[in-house]
C-alpha cells in the first residue's frame, strides 16, 4: 500500500477484471523449397507474391521451338513438345505459394533450401523452425521431387514429428504420385499405389498422426509458366525459310505480329500440374478468416484449378477417407458438375480416432491450447493461493465463452460447452503446491461436421 505524506485526497485504481487472453493466428503456413535467389535468407515472412519475387525470384524464363507455316496469308504455329518445359515445373514453390494466396492466403512464411531438392536440407530448415513461433502449418511442395517414396515419406515424418514437438502447428502434406501416370492399377496397393505407398510409409504413432493431413490427387490448373517472363522460341520453317534465329516473344510480336499471335495463343493453352498443398493451405487460411478454424477446411471450391488429375468414384473416396488397417485417411480433391472442384474430406491422418479424427477439432484444440498458454505465462511466479487461482478460472472462461458464442463449442449454455478446474482438492494437492505446481484442467465440447447426412424417407399412409 502507498504511504502518503501530504494530506489531501488521491485516486487508486482497482483492477477487478482478469488478463484476457488473445487468440493466436491459426493459418500461417511455412512453405519450405527451392527458389530461384535468396538462397542464404533465413526464413523470410511475406504478405503478397510480390514480396516472394522480390526476396526470391520467379522461376527462370524457358526456350521453346515453335514450328510456323505461313501459307495463303495464314500463320499458324504447332509447339514442339520435346522443348517445353515440365508438366510438373521444377521448383513447385513459387506455383504453390502463388494458389496458396490465389485461393485466400495470407500471411506466410519462406524457407528456401536453395536451388536443388534435398531431403536432408529439407529435415533440417524444419528443424529450424523451431525457433519461429508463428507458422502455424507446414508445407514442402518442392519434396515431391526427391528421388524416392522412401525420401520424401522421411520428410513427411519428420514435419509430423516436429509438430508433435511444437504442439502448436500441423502438417498439409500431397499424397507422392497422385497423378494418372504413376498411380497404378490400383491406388490403395501397399507396393503399387499410391495411396497404399504412403499408408505403408507414414508414422503410425497417434501422437504424429494427428498432427497432419493428406490430400489427394495432384491437380490440373490454369497457371501458365510462359506468362512469368519473356520467353524465348526458336522459329522454324517460317515461309519455308528453315529454322531462324530464336528471339524473345518481345521482339518476334514487333516484327512478325502474325507470327506472335499464333504462338502466344499455343503458348496460353498450356497449363501446369501441381501437387494440391498450397491451394489447400490457401482453403484454410480462407476458412479461418471467413468461418472460423473450428469449421472443417472442406466443401469448400479451389481457385485456379481445371480439375483433378483423376476422378475419383464413391467407392474410390470410402476407401480414402477411411481405412480400418492403418487408421490413415486421406482427403479427396473431387470435382463436381455445376460445383467446380471441392476439398471433399476433413480428416487428419488420425482418421480412426475418436478424439484427433477431424482437421478442424484438432487445429481448434492448437488454437485453445496455444492462446492460453500464452496468457498463462503472466502468472508464472505468481502467489499459487485462491486469489490467483480464481483469475485465472475467470479469463480461461472469458475466452471460451467467446469461443462457445462465434459457434466453437457445442451446447445450449456455457456449462455445456466447457468446464474450467483449479484448486486445491481438485486439480492439486499440498505437495503440488509445494513443488511449484499449479494444475488447470479445461475440458471442451467442440463441433465436430457433419459428415455424414442421412436422410430417411418412408412413404406415409393417406388418412383423408
């Protein structure tokens, strides 16, 4: 208490309500691959593509041959498919960070592991990120090009096990060769498939499993790789001349406009293949902002995409979304008529968990968990006594009534909802107390989708 000396009258005020507790971003992804520049950057935070460009390039402008007829006045050109450039362009991350803000991203994070794909740089800029506490998922589109299943489920592992760690971020990973050329006969074949490979490959631990999630397949989009920069095209043939100089889309559309128009409109219908993630990561980051991180990132439209590399089939999709053997769903990308193309499954690789079975319910549980853990650290060193002890109750409960309220948490009252314990008799005993311990047990009813919907007709007796 204030000793005063000076008679007269002074004010005190008297705090009465407790610290609230602020709510911690939920989607902020690091994306870890190859860049063209910036090699030497540490992880790099970034709000637009543009930031990327600046910090790490644009993939590198590319050659093509271009055989051109002109015949009656009429120019027509056919592109040389042995000089165009990968389906699967090479590195994936500028293309995955870019339908990552295409499909509602924002905030990010970049870590380049330089200009090749190496499973070892890729283990261990996540490592790294261990010291940055805001990403909140992890992302390695570019992994997809090591050598083998084996290297890239390694990966995988690895991000899972991190998160694990971290308790505070969750994995969105693409199942390896989900595309029409590599899938197999059969996808679900432990040897053979795709989808099986990854089943046999991937940590069976619960405590990893729940912590990420897989999505397949690979999907057709309308990015263009010739619309980066000034491409290069080797004419051949033009006014039976034989194959001329190459020169810059720039330079051919002063000279030779008919000629440039009829290779740009080849050159704008060639559309690259992606893995899904960074179009997923954008869903999510889209959800949370709109929904909440409590809605399922699923039923939900990806922009930029034609459609998936394969369809998958009601009997394809039950054996994705649920697997009695090893537990680990994976989550379909499906295109539907008059819809688009829709993320059509909410589960973690915990597919058969009760508890840790649904993204959302997870990701909401990181979410809680992270914001009041933050909000505790004032109270560290704190008289461990009932004053203390009936704060902490009061902002742990403020802040999950707000959560009940936004639709978080399930029941027609706060009581319902969640509980909050702490004290002595209940969460503690003397020798807690002694040992510095104060335990704070919150139990929470989270929404879980409605996956699904069944609807019961039964034809009705007429009466009158």
């Amino acid at each position: 208490m204030t000793t005063y000396q000076t008679p007269g009258v002074y004010v005190e005020e008297i705090s009465v309500f407790p610290p609230s507790i602020a709510p911690v971003a939920t989607a902020i992804p690091a994306f870890i691959g190859m860049t063209k520049s910036g090699h030497d950057l540490p992880p790099t935070r970034i709000t637009s593509l543009k930031e990327f460009e600046e910090n790490f390039g644009v993939p590198d402008s590319v050659t093509v041959t271009a055989n051109v007829i002109v015949e009656d006045g009429v120019t027509t050109a056919t592109l040389d498919s042995a000089s165009m450039t990968d389906v699967f362009p090479k590195p994936l991350l500028y293309y995955a960070v870019r339908m990552f803000f295409d499909n509602g991203g924002g905030p990010c994070w970049i870590c380049s592991i330089g200009a090749a794909a190496d499973k070892d740089k890729f283990k261990s800029t996540i490592t790294t990120l261990e010291s940055y506490d805001e990403p909140t998922l992890i992302v390695f589109p570019d992994a997809l090009h090591l050598g083998d299943d084996d290297a890239y489920y390694d990966v995988v592992n690895h991000s899972l096990k991190h998160c694990e760690k971290m308790q505070d971020r969750f994995t969105i990973f693409d199942v390896r060769g989900a595309d029409s050329d590599d899938v197999g006969t059969n996808w679900f074949d432990a040897a053979n498939g795709a989808v099986g490979r990854m089943r046999s490959k991937v940590s069976s631990t619960l405590s990893e499993k729940k912590y990420g999630a897989a999505y397949f397949p690979y999907l057709d989009t309308s990015l263009n790789p010739y619309e980066l920069a000034d491409t290069s095209v080797t004419l051949r043939n033009v006014a039976g001349a034989g194959e001329v100089d190459t020169l810059k889309l720039s330079d051919i559309e002063e000279s030779h406009t008919a000629i440039y128009d009829a290779v740009k409109q080849e050159l704008t219908q060639y559309k690259l293949r992606m893995p899904s993630s960074g179009a997923v990561a954008g869903a999510y980051a889209a959800n949370d902002r709109s929904l909440g991180v409590w809605h399922a990132p699923a039923n939900r439209s990806l922009t930029g995409v034609v459609s998936p590399t394969l369809d998958i089939t009601l009997d394809n999709n039950d054996q994705l979304n649920i697997d009695a053997t090893s537990g680990k769903s994976v989550n379909a990308i499906r295109s539907f008529t008059g819809k688009g193309t829709l993320i059509w499954g909410a589960r973690t690789l915990a597919g058969n968990d009760n508890e840790n079975r649904y993204v959302n319910v997870r990701r909401f549980l990181i979410f809680a968990e992270e914001s009041i853990k933050k909000a505790m650290d004032s109270f560290v060193f704190e008289s461990n006594d009932a004053n203390t002890w009936v704060k902490v109750k009061s902002m742990i409960e403020s802040f999950l009534t707000k959560q009940w309220r936004d639709g978080a948490l399930a029941g027609a009252k706060p009581e319902d909802a969640f509980y909050v314990t702490i004290g002595l008799g209940k969460t503690m005993t003397f020798d807690d107390i002694l040992n510095g311990y104060m335990n704070v047990e919150i139990g929470l009813a989270i929404v879980r989708p409605a996956e699904f919907i069944v609807l019961k007709f039964m034809q009705k007796v007429q009466t009158s």
